[in-house]
C-alpha cells in the first residue's frame, strides 16, 4: 500500500505544482488534495518570514506538518525562479520536559513540590524517578526530589537555543535575488483522510429518497490548515481478485445487478482526474489539528427507489474443493430475510453523478414527522448508471424456509435435485420476495420443473418474484438437472 501511495502522490505532485497562469500574481495560501488512502498532497504558498540576501542563507520554515514525508518535499521560489535548496533537514526533536531539563544540566532551576516546598539549586543529574539539585557544587547540600506527582511546578530561567517548539524545515538557500520571498513548498503528509457520508430519508410510501452526501475530513497531521482550498480525490487501488467474497445473499445479490450506460448527466460535483474522480469544495475551509469537520458536498431530492425483500435460503458459497455430488451440499439454511433499498445512479432519477464511497444512513418519518433511523450500509465509489444497494437490515414479519425435498444421482455424469422454498408474510400488506438460487453443482444446469417463472442473473444465479399476500404463505418449488 505504501508503495501504491508513493507512485501515485509522485505523479499528482507533479502536476499539482504548475505554475500560476501568465500575467497572473501568485498569492499566498494552503491547498490540500487529500487522498482515501490516509495522506494529503500540502501545497503552503507563504512568504518567508526574513528576507534572503545574495549567495548562501538558512531559512526555517516553521508550522509543517509533523507526519510530513521529508523526502517528497517541493520547494521553489515565486519571487526568484533560480533560488536553489542546496541542503535541507526537517526537525522535529520538539521540546519536552526531558529536553529542558537536558539542556539545564550544571545550572540552576527551581523546583516546587505538591506539599509546598520550594528546592533552588544546580541540576546535576535526573531521571524518570528524581531529581539531583546541589545548593552549591562543592559544598552541598544535595537535594533527591522524587519526580511524578511530587513535583507541581520546575522553573527556568529562559529557554535554552536548539530547542523546537514546532516541526520545521531547515535549508540552505542560494539566492541571487535580495529581499523578502513568496515561496511554494509542496509535500506528502500522512494521516489525514476523507470519506464521504450519506443520509438519505425514505418518504412515506418508500418509492423516493431524499439524499445528501457529506464529506467528512478528519487531521491528524499534527498542524492547522488556515483557510485552505480542498479537493478530494477518491478512487481504489488494485484490489486481489482471490479477497473477493463470493458469498450468499445481500452481499451475492449486489454483485449480480447492473444497468446499461446512458449519455445522460447529473449535475456532478466532480470531474475526471486520469483514472480518479476529483471533488472539490465549493468554499475555502480551516482545518483543524485533530479535527473531525463535515461539509455537504452532494444533495439530490426525490430519487425512485425500490425496497426489495431478498431471500437467500442456501447459505453456501462457491466452493471449487467441494465434491459436487455431496447431497448434503446445500442444505444448511438460512430463515432471513433481507431488506434492501435499491436505486439508480442515473440523471433521469435525479443522480447520474460520480458518488464517492461512504456509509450511507437511512432514515424515514414516523407519525410524528420526527426521523428514526432504520438503517445503514456502505457504498463502492459508484459512477453514473450504476445500481446502489443498500442492505438496511432483515425483515421481522417475513420469514423464508428452504429445503432439499429430493437428491437423485442418475448416472455418474448426471444428478437431479429438486428444492421447496417457503415465504411467510405476516405483515399488513402483500409483499414480493426475491427468491435468490445459485444453481452452485456445476455450470450444465437444466430446470426440470418449475412452480414459478424465473429470472436469470447471470449463468449460474436465477430469482423467483414471489407475491405473498397480507398473512399468507407461498411455496416455490423446482427441479434442476446437472450434467458433468
């Protein structure tokens, strides 16, 4: 992952770095593109705090950020194009109580205790459990102060040189320009991210949502962003094909839907940066050390959606190893039934627009108009005219029963199973339950019999749209026939 990180960011950084348009003054200001993966490209353009003279000079440049990648820093000067960096190092040795009382070996500090005591004296030694103070070095006395909650307050009397109090980036510049410089220095720092989040509300019929996507940006680099511009890049490495899960039900079932392109557009937020998606934020923001901080970045009103019941009774997964002739595959079940809310990332539906992945909360009013939550999923990043489908929990009052009613091997080659699946509906009003079967024994397939209509998913996945009335049950029945 490192490695992806360094070969992606190395070619951002290059483009990102462009000089300003011609005729153009470049002003000063932070910009962050801030990446999924934990890390943020830094643009700080600023003016240096003490002006450079001709030839040699070593310039701090304080407020970095202290999770900084040292060895992905860009520095160039706006004022003089020919100024070099000749050597740079990056301290971050920051002061601490054990630095100062390093610094003060063989001078006088005062130390003030918790019962009121006050020692004066020169520091000879310390460590994590006492202090050493002689009152005068040749003729004592000699002061053991325990440390920990002992101690209430040290005292010095100034702070020693070479000490930090901020990471900084120390270089040496030539220059052929005298004056104060408006410089930009661009680098890698690590642990900070963004994710988006969704709310979407359900209306009362549960036909349309309203959707907001929020973009949530959490530092953690050890510095402040002052009135940054922020763009986001959202996108996904190569991930191993061998991790996916090829499992059951709702997790199956959304791996198996998908719409035709369209040449419609929503109004997207976003726009297309080599294989990314690119967000940026409308207004300039401040971004906080250790801040969490959420911005609305997408908003869609009165999108159609389905609410589809799933039932996946086989809780098998594809198994190569598996002996396809093992009449016991297969009969473990499952009596949920998942609720899902599907909908279409199309312009048409009032989306068609680049949807980063996030968590996406569902919610939908009670009687009292107040909104409860009942629900929650995560989405992929999805581009326009792809389905969304969220898996928002299982359903209390429709139960489902599967089981294997027959198992027959005809001939070496051949095998015939036949199944029953039960749905049960105990709510007020009529549902459709999708009747989820993978046909998992081998890719020959033949349904023999069958009580109901089938769709096909894909070559081995078929669904059964089962209307089951207000209290009523429905029993689907089929046989299949493998050929090896």
């Amino acid at each position: 992952m490192k490695l992806t990180t360094r070969l992606l960011t190395a070619a951002v950084l290059t483009a990102a770095i462009a000089l300003p348009a011609h005729g153009q003054k470049p002003a000063p200001g932070v910009h962050l593109t801030i990446y999924n993966n934990n890390f943020a490209l830094v643009k700080d353009r600023r003016e240096l705090d003490e002006p450079l003279h001709m030839g040699l000079n070593i310039v701090r440049f304080r407020d970095v950020a202290a999770t900084i990648d040292a060895t992905s820093v860009h520095f160039r000067s706006l004022t003089d194009p020919t100024a070099t960096v000749d050597e740079q190092n990056y301290e971050f040795d920051l002061v601490n109580a054990n630095k100062l009382l390093r610094k003060y070996i063989d001078k006088p500090i005062t130390v003030y205790t918790a019962d009121g005591r006050l020692y004066e004296g020169i520091l000879m030694s310390y460590d994590k459990r006492q202090l050493v103070l002689a009152e005068d070095r040749r003729k004592g006395p000699i002061f053991m102060v325990e440390r920990g909650e002992n101690v209430k307050r040290i005292q010095f009397s100034q702070l020693p040189g070479g000490l930090l109090t901020r990471p900084t980036l120390v270089w040496e510049i030539t220059a052929e320009k005298e004056g104060k410089h408006l410089v930009e220095v661009s680098y890698i720092a690590n642990s900070i991210r963004w994710r988006a989040d969704y709310n979407i509300v359900l209306n009362e019929d549960e036909t349309a949502v309203d959707l907001s996507g929020w973009v949530t940006l959490q530092n953690n680099t050890g510095t402040r962003y002052l009135d940054a511009a922020v763009k986001l890049l959202a996108g996904t490495v190569r991930q191993d094909p061998r991790q996916i899960d090829w499992g059951y039900g709702q997790a199956y079932y959304k791996q198996m839907t998908q719409l035709a392109p369209s040449k419609e557009r929503g109004d997207d937020p976003s726009r297309a940066f080599g294989e990314y998606r690119m967000y940026k934020l409308p207004e300039r923001t401040t971004v906080n050390n250790n801040q969490i901080k959420q911005v609305e970045l997408i908003t869609a009103e009165k999108v159609p959606v389905v609410k589809t019941y799933l039932y996946d009774g086989a809780k098998t997964r594809w198994n190569r190893h598996r002996r396809y002739w093992d009449a016991a595959w297969g009969r473990e079940q499952n009596k949920k039934v998942n609720v899902l809310v599907e909908f279409e990332n199309r312009a048409a539906r009032n989306l068609g627009i680049a949807l980063p992945a996030g968590k996406c909360r569902v919610y939908k009013a009670d009687t009292d108009k107040s909104l409860e939550f009942i629900g929650e999923d995560s989405i992929p990043h999805t581009p326009r005219d792809e389905k969304v489908t969220l898996y928002i929990g299982d359903a209390f009052d429709i139960v489902g029963e599967r089981k294997q009613t027959e198992f027959k091997k005809v001939t070496d080659h051949v095998i015939e199973e036949a199944f029953e699946v039960k749905i049960r509906n105990h709510k007020e009003e009529a549902v459709t339950v999708k009747v989820l079967e993978k046909l998992y024994r081998w890719a020959g397939w033949t349904v023999l019999e069958k009580s109901h209509d089938y769709e096909q998913l894909d070559s081995r996945t078929i669904v059964f749209p089962v209307k089951v009335a207000k209290d009523g049950e429905t029993t689907v029945t089929y046989r299949v026939r493998y050929e090896f």
